[in-house]
C-alpha cells in the first residue's frame, strides 16, 4: 500500500512539473502570436492535450513519459492556433458608416 500511494505522489509532482512545462513552452511564443490570440487559449489546448496524453499513456510503448506528454501539448497548441481566425476585416463588418457619422450636421442631413 506503501509503494502505491508513492507511486501517486510521484506521478502527481510529475503533473504538476508538466503543467509549468505546458504554460512555459506558451509563454516562449507569446511574442510570435498574432495580436488576437490570447495566450490563455493556447495553454488552455495545451493542458487538454496533457489530460488526453496521461490517459493514453502506454508504457509499454518506450520513450519518456514527460517526453510524450510534452510533444502532445506542443502539438495541440499548434494546433489551436491554425484553428484561431483573425477578427473579420472591417469591410466584412456589418458597421454603421463611419464616414456619414464624421461628416459635419447642417440643416440639410436632419
């Protein structure tokens, strides 16, 4: 019983390490982002992929367990931002006209 709960501990600094690791590698792209994407998002991928890689971490598959987890988050980050669309052009808005509403009121525009 011992042993188990060990292995829990273990396993549980070792998430938390891989959390920091996660909003680290977010943080290293910040500057590369482009100004709508939040980083918040992007570590938010990060850590759904960390979740989906500690359950299907196989061990018996070889390589480093942070290693796995680490190049999953990466990707989904990556990911996400191929799937983040810039904010519409302000042609495609449906906008009042700017210009109409800058033009000076005379008796005639009423």
């Amino acid at each position: 019983m011992g042993e188990e709960r060990d292995s829990y501990e273990v396993r549980d600094e070792t998430v938390r390490a891989l959390v920091a690791g996660v909003r680290i590698a977010a943080e290293r792209i910040k500057h590369r982002l482009p100004p709508h994407v939040d980083v918040n998002d992007v570590v938010s991928a990060g850590y759904l992929a960390l979740a989906q890689a500690l359950a299907d971490w196989d061990e018996g598959a070889g390589g480093s367990f942070e290693d796995h987890v680490m190049k999953r988050a990466s990707a989904a980050m990556v990911a996400a931002l191929r799937t983040t669309k810039p904010p519409p052009m302000r042609d495609e808005l449906d906008l009042p006209d700017i210009d109409a509403a800058a033009r000076p009121v005379t008796w005639d525009t009423i």
